[in-house]
C-alpha cells in the first residue's frame, strides 16, 4: 500500500481546483485577501502530458485549464475550456467546440491547434497521460474552435480523463521548459520570486484570465507538508488556512477550533488477482474467495488499524458513484464459521498456505492481524517482504497471487478498465472474464442514462466474484480557519474545489 496513494488521497480533499493558469510573475493584485492551503506533497513536475496525478494532481489543477470539468457534488462533467461536445452514433468520434475568448497567460491565443498540439503531445509521450488516450486514433484541429477526437473504439471515460490531467491545456509557445514553469490559462500564475521550490508555491491572479468560474482569493499559497504531524500542526497553529488530514486527528482539530468536514478517503481491502489460481490453485474457486472475504473482520480491522476512521465496505465502486450500490457493504459480514464451511465445500477443508507481500512503511499493523484471521479459519499466510517503493512495480507484475492494497477509487468507467478488464494494469494476470466483456462492451456505447444500471449490474458480479476483499473506507477530514475561510461545498460533495473557499468578510 503505497504512501503515495494516501498523500494523493489528502491531497485531493486540499484542492481539486477546475480552471487555473500559470506563468511567471505576472499576475496582478497582490494586497487583496490570501489562501494558504497544506498539500501533502511536492509538486513532481508542471508538465501535462508526462501525466503527474496522485501527488501533483492538485498542483496541476492549480495552475491548469482543462478542456471538461468534473462537477465534484454529481461527478457530472461540466464546459470548461470546451463549451459544448458530441459524439457521433458509433461513440468513436469526439467533436469539441473550443471557448474563442481565452488567452494563455504569456499572451498567445488558447484555439483549436493549440488543444491538437496538447493532446497529441500527451499522446505520444511516455507517461500516464499516454495510458489513457490509448484508445485515441486521431486528434485534428478542423477549425478555428473545433477539435475532433476519433478513437480506436469507444471510451466512455474519456470526457472524465479531459477534466484531469491529460485535458489539461498548457501554452504551445512553453512546451519545452513545462517542467519546471507552466503556463495555462486560468485565474492564477505562478509567481516564481514569491515561490520556494519544494516548499512553498505562490499565485496571483492572472489578468487574462476569461472563464466563468470566480476565485474570490487574489492570492493563493500552497505549502508542501508530506508529514502528517506537521500538517496538523500548521493547520492548529494557523500556518495553513485549510487543509486535509486524517480522520484520526479529530480530537485534536476539535480542541484547536477549526471548522472540518469528514470526506471519504482510501479504500483498503485485499485484492485476490490471482483469479484463474496459476500461483495459488484455490484462489481460482469462488468458494474459497467468499471465504477469505468472511473470514476478515473488516470492524475490527478498521478499529485496530485507523481508529475506527472509516466506514465498511464491501465493493471497490465509490459511493456517490453511478456504480455505487449500498446495500452490497453487507454482503460478506465476519463470519469465520461460514468461511470454514465454504472452504470445506471447495475442497480444502484442511485448508491451505498462501504466499503474500508486506511491506512496513503503512499500516504495519495489518498484516499480523490478517494473517491470524485467515489462520483461524485455515488459510495460513506467509509473507514476503518488499520494498516499499518497489510495491507497485511487483503487486502490478503478477509476482504475488493477493496483496493488501489502498485505492482512490474515482470515475466508474476507469476503475473498471483497470482492475476488472483482461487489460487494466491492476489485473496483473490479464484474467478476461466474459461477464464482465459483456457489459463492458455494453456500456461502452450506451447512453448516459443506462450506464448507471449497467455499472451497478457490473459492481455487483464484481462483488459475487469475489475478486476482492475490501474491508473500509478510510476517513479524512477537511479542516480550515473558521474565522478566515468559508468553504461551501454540496451534501455529498466529495471533495473540495478552489472555487468552494471562499474569504469571511
């Protein structure tokens, strides 16, 4: 379970800003009000098309206009430098009518060609913003304001992805020197006299900024604070005006009297990857899979692990998702009786050894205590450790049959492709599975309105499968300064834009 999945997690409830720019130190109004908010990392790099997410992502979206942008109450997609879209019948060929009024902040005119230029820069460079225009065939500028996108087969996450990273439009005239100092189109630029690299990373407004979203701040701030005792400490010595911090610092951020709100963060479960049992024969049996899932108290795990700061869940869908069906979190309650009758009945009623990774770096905790819970019911686990930061690189290589695992889960389409299809890189044994084909391949060319019942169809096979063994959602807070910000976010919002803070007056 990697940090960087809990930093990007934090990070995401610290700032998910839609529409920013960047440029060098030239924006305007510097004495008006400042918002300084705790991000938990440093920022990897400014450029785009390398495909920087997890701990950059907020970073990016500060300084960065994307083509759609993501409504964060809904997960609906929303106009952004794109004022309006289509697809043909077939959903292989994507028209985007591009806003004639933007400018970057270096003063070149935002247009069609220059969208084609992002896109296909992203494109073919190596990185995460290539992985997910896979399906991308062609990119044309077929007029001033018009973009056609033609794919290889239908993507419906695609109109998702162009509000993230990979739709993010960076001035052509900067492409070389991205890395290190961005250029967009947004209300902010980067002030590099005001910024410390690694530290501390000043905006100011951009004068030409010309999208409708308002950002009431003249200034904005974020300090990279990757510990999570510093975070905390910035936020109740009023050094940060908001930020994200775990759920478990609760009673600390009541005594300090800042307002919060607790936000979903990572969901952590086993994942059984080993579906067709080539390392590890049982795993192949349903039965034995729905074993380990009753046979781990996920309530008690929560309490041990992360103090209860958290929820249950049984299903890697996010709540608020149109994939989301609640009532699949009581599917597999703790029951060790029933998870030794179901081995029994696969044929293993003496159980069986089972070879998985640890690592010490998070949650260390957890793995002794997996281990003696599938021990009571017979499976008995020996671990294997691995270096943290080579965690990914061998869980994603079919190294190991099962591992414990964080995941941010996001947009339904996405996750699917990753971890349920014969080609998402977190189905590291390429299992196809014709179930899921099927309704892949169905939502592929649905409308809108039937993806949801098709996506809910596919989490609960999913869960039936039994291909992975979540035990909770983690929770985080979102805290700020009561007396300094407002932060005016939707119900079940979530996660908080920049454009929710808003300044007490």
């Amino acid at each position: 379970m990697p940090r960087s999945r809990v930093a990007a997690a934090t990070l995401a409830l610290v700032l998910m800003g839609t529409a920013c720019s960047a440029g060098a130190s030239k924006g305007t109004d510097m004495d008006g009000p400042t918002l300084t908010l705790a991000v938990a990392a440093d920022v990897s790099t400014w450029d785009p098309a390398v495909g920087a997410g997890g701990n950059s992502l907020g970073y990016l979206q500060a300084v960065y206009s994307s083509l759609t942008t993501l409504n964060p109450a809904d997960f609906t997609i929303a106009p952004g430098l794109a004022t309006a879209w289509s697809y043909d019948p077939p959903k292989t060929t994507l028209t985007l009518t591009i806003r004639d009024d933007v400018t970057f902040s270096d003063g070149t005119p935002l247009d069609a060609e220059a969208v084609r230029a992002n896109l296909q820069r992203g494109l073919t460079t190596p990185g995460a913003t290539q992985s997910v225009l896979a399906a991308v065939k062609t990119i044309e500028a077929t007029g001033p304001d018009e973009v056609r996108i033609t794919l290889k087969k239908p993507d419906p996450g695609l109109l998702y992805q162009l509000s993230m990273v990979p739709g993010m439009i960076a001035s052509p005239k900067a492409f070389a020197t991205l890395k290190t100092d961005p250029v967009g189109s947004g209300p902010y630029v980067l002030d590099l006299k005001a910024t410390t690299r690694g530290t501390s990373y000043t905006f100011v407004r951009n004068p030409t900024y010309s999208l409708p979203v308002a950002y009431p701040f003249n200034r904005l701030v974020m300090k990279a604070l990757p510990d999570t005792n510093a975070m905390v400490n910035a936020a109740l010595s009023g050094q940060v005006d908001a930020g994200g911090v775990p759920g478990a610092t609760l009673p600390q951020v009541q005594s300090g009297g800042l307002a919060h709100r607790k936000m979903p963060g990572l969901i952590l479960g086993m994942w059984i990857v080993d579906r067709a049992g080539k390392l590890a024969p049982p795993l192949a049996e349903l039965k034995v899979r729905q074993a380990i899932n009753h046979g781990l108290d996920a309530e008690g795990i929560l309490k041990a692990v992360d103090k209860g700061n958290g929820s249950r869940r049984a299903q890697m869908f996010a709540a608020g998702t149109p994939g989301y069906v609640e009532s699949l979190n009581g599917r597999y309650p703790y029951d060790p009786a029933k998870a030794k009758k179901l081995l029994a009945e696969a044929g293993y009623p003496d159980g069986f050894e089972l070879t998985l990774p640890s690592e010490n770096t998070y949650l260390p905790a957890l793995y002794p205590i997996v281990a003696q819970q599938l021990g009571q019911i017979g499976i008995k686990v020996t671990y294997k450790p691995v270096s943290s930061n080579l965690i990914t690189q061998q869980y994603l290589a079919g190294t190991y049959p099962a591992f414990m695992y964080t995941y941010t889960s996001t947009e339904n389409w996405l996750d699917a492709s990753l971890f349920l299809a014969k080609g998402g890189v977190f189905n590291p044994f390429h299992t196809a599975d014709p179930t899921v084909e099927r309704l892949m391949d169905k939502i592929a060319v649905a409308e809108d309105a039937e993806r949801g019942p098709l996506f809910r169809e596919l989490n609960t096979y999913a869960v039936e499968q039994a291909w992975f063994a979540p035990l909770y959602a983690s929770t985080n807070l979102m805290v700020w300064k009561k007396d300094k910000v407002k932060v005016e976010t939707g119900d079940d919002q979530l996660f908080v834009v920049l454009s929710d803070y808003k300044p007490v007056t």
